[in-house]
C-alpha cells in the first residue's frame, strides 16, 4: 500500500497495516543507519520508549516547561524537523517509570535524528534522553551514537490511519494560509 | 496557555508543558466520566497502554489488516471520531508485550470513547481491545465499562507540540480541498 498514486490521494482517509518489525519485507529501501521506516498514511513517525534513570521524573518534566518557553519565544525553532505532531509521555509499568517519545514528520527517521542532534547542539540545550538508561553519553560528537540508541528504542507501529493521508505539513499549513487570504479577500468584496 | 486566543493562533507552532495527571488543576472542566483532558497544540489525543493476554499478538496483527480493508471500502467509516492521526504499536518489556494505542483527534476523549463503542457495534469491527488483560466482556452493552477500561489505561503526555497548533481536521480538508480547486480554476485560466 505504499505506491506513490495511493500516496497522492489525500480526499481519502487511509489506514495501513505494518507487518511486524516495522518493514514490508519486499519493499526495503536502506538508509544511512540501517532499514527506513516506511511513510504511512500517517506520514514518518515514530515512538521511542526508554527507562528513565531513577530519580530522574522531575528532570524530565521541567525540560517539558523548557521547551514551551523556548517555542514560544522561538516558533520556528524546530522548522529543521518538519514536524505535524510531538508527544511526550511518561509511563508507570511495574513500578518503573518509562519515557516515550511519539512523533509526527515528514523527514526519514535517520535525517530527523540527526537534524536533532544538530538543534540541540545549536540552541546549546541538553536533550532530555540524557535522562534515560543506555543513552550515549557522547552523543553531541557522536550522532551515529544517538541514531543507534534511538533505532534500538523506537517500537514500529502494526498500524496507522491518517484522515488526510501523505499530507505534508508544508502543504497543510499552505492550504491554511490560502484559506485564510481568500476568506480576508472574501470579506473585503462585501 | 489554554486561552482561546492562543488557540486560534494557527499561524505559529506551538508546545505545551502539562502538569502531573494529565490536567491544569486550576482549570479542571469535569466531563461525564471525570475530569476532561486538556485540548493541547497537538488537539485532544490519548496514549493506552495495556498489557496483551499472552498468545494473543497474532489477533492485533490480523485486526490491522482487517481495518485497512475497511477503511479501504468505506474511507468515511470512522468519519464521527474527527481524527488527525491514529497509531497503533505492540512493545516489549522485560519479555512482555504491551499495546499501545495513540491517537490525535478534535473531539473530547469521553465522547470518542462513546463514539467507538458505538462504531464498534454498528459496523461487526470488533475492538483490538479485547486482547488486552483487563478489559471488560459486557463493553457492547456496557459503554461505561469501556470508557473506564480507557481511562484507567490512558497515559498523559507531559509536553505536547503542534505544527498547525489547534486546527481541526475538518478546517485542515477544507483547506486542502479549496487550494486544490484554486489550483485547478487557475489551471483553467492559462
């Protein structure tokens, strides 16, 4: 279901089973670090999960308050990642606590892990899988590093759905724009 | 950051820190199942985890095909849930398999549990739910017991980010649909 004339229509909501371990196996394409997750009609993503070094929660949800004010102060601060969605959790199973990492974008895997690395690097703000057991604590010069930790931890998806499926962020947010200029020009013709 | 004029800024992308719990204690709206999780940058969405009754994998995996089938005959089958984005995951941990259900939707989480049952019992698509430990036997009858269920297992995110902070859906189609008419009505004019 990965053909690119399915891939165009977007009039369509569109559901896509992933076999088990993430790839169609006769449609492998090879990336830089390995495998490349295939695009669903849920576009690139993926859902990382790590144990958090213990003691180590409240850490973590202060960097949550962090990144709010730096977004705020710098909207475009992420714009390298060309991202839909992220969401941040932290878990309970068995009384240790995981972390995981959901994502939503239009860039392969291995490029947004190191368009990360490289943000991170620039707005000098530490990452907060730092906070997480096994993370390579040399990963600002080391990004193959950060890549691999983050490959070991992403858990595929079986299954995504889309509503407007393969649609860019960039074509979203074009169509949103326009949308509102013809409404303003609408409205200066009353 | 949950006034509505932050939230009809569509225009910047936009992250939210949220506290402990999943809610704003000072701003707790009560819904009919309990307290309403916050809309977000990211739009409503939840996070289920649950533990997969041992032996049962092979039924999430063929329940994946058969909702790509569905969704292929009938795009508009899960039209009243007014997704984003759905993903569906199966995890390890320490040799025992997890679901994970994430979803990106823009209606309140109570009301799209409601809205599930009642697709479930409309269409004969059973729930992938129920090869999860815990889940209730009675829930076609019993839509209460579902919502429970869900709630129980939901994990909230600590950190939210949007692209397009807040917009729905339904405006993203309709934007879609009318660049791509503006599109073609200048294709007309050449």
């Amino acid at each position: 279901m990965t053909d690119s004339s399915k891939q165009n229509d977007w009039t369509k909501p569109a559901a896509m089973a992933i076999p088990k371990g993430g790839f169609f196996k006769d449609k492998v394409e090879q990336g830089r670090y390995g495998p490349i997750f295939p695009k669903s009609p849920a576009c690139y993503g993926f859902t990382i999960i790590a144990k958090i070094k213990p003691g180590r929660e409240e850490t973590i949800r202060a960097y949550g308050k962090k990144i709010e004010d730096t977004i705020a102060g710098l909207p475009e601060a992420l714009e390298v990642l060309q991202l839909h969605y992220l969401r941040w959790v932290l878990f309970d199973i068995n009384k240790e606590t995981y972390f995981m990492y959901q994502g939503i974008f239009d860039t392969d895997f291995d490029k947004y892990t190191e368009d990360a690395v490289a943000l991170f690097s620039k707005y000098g703000i530490n990452t907060i899988f730092e906070n997480l057991e096994g993370f390579p604590e040399d990963w600002k010069t080391s990004p193959a590093a950060f890549v691999k930790f983050v490959r070991e931890h992403q858990c595929p998806s079986f299954l995504e759905y889309g509503e407007y499926p393969y649609v860019s962020a960039k074509e979203i947010k074009k169509a949103l724009k326009l949308k509102a200029a013809f409404s303003e020009a609408l409205d200066q013709m009353q | 950051m949950t006034d509505s004029s932050k939230q009809t800024d569509w225009t910047k992308p936009a992250a939210m820190a949220i506290p402990k719990g999943g809610f704003f204690k000072d701003k707790v709206e009560q819904g009919r199942y309990g307290p309403i999780f916050p809309k977000s940058p990211a739009c409503y969405g939840f996070t289920l985890i649950a533990k997969v009754i041992p032996g049962r994998e092979e039924n999430l995996y063929e329940y994946a095909r058969n909702l790509e089938k569905a969704v292929a005959k009938q795009p508009d089958v899960l039209a009243v849930l007014k997704l984003h984005y759905l993903r569906w995951q199966i995890f390890q941990i320490k040799g025992e398999s997890y679901f994970q259900y994430q979803g990106i939707f823009d209606t309140d989480f109570d009301k799209y549990t409601e809205d599930a049952v009642t697709i479930f019992s409309a269409t004969g698509i059973s729930t992938s739910f129920e090869n999860l430990e815990g889940f209730p036997k009675d829930w076609k009858t019993n839509p209460s017991s579902f919502v429970k269920f869900v709630r129980d297992h939901h994990c909230p995110s600590f950190l939210e980010y949007g692209e397009y902070p807040y917009v729905s859906a339904r405006e993203i189609k309709k934007a879609l649909k009318l660049k791509a008419a503006f599109s073609e009505a200048l294709d007309q004019m050449q």
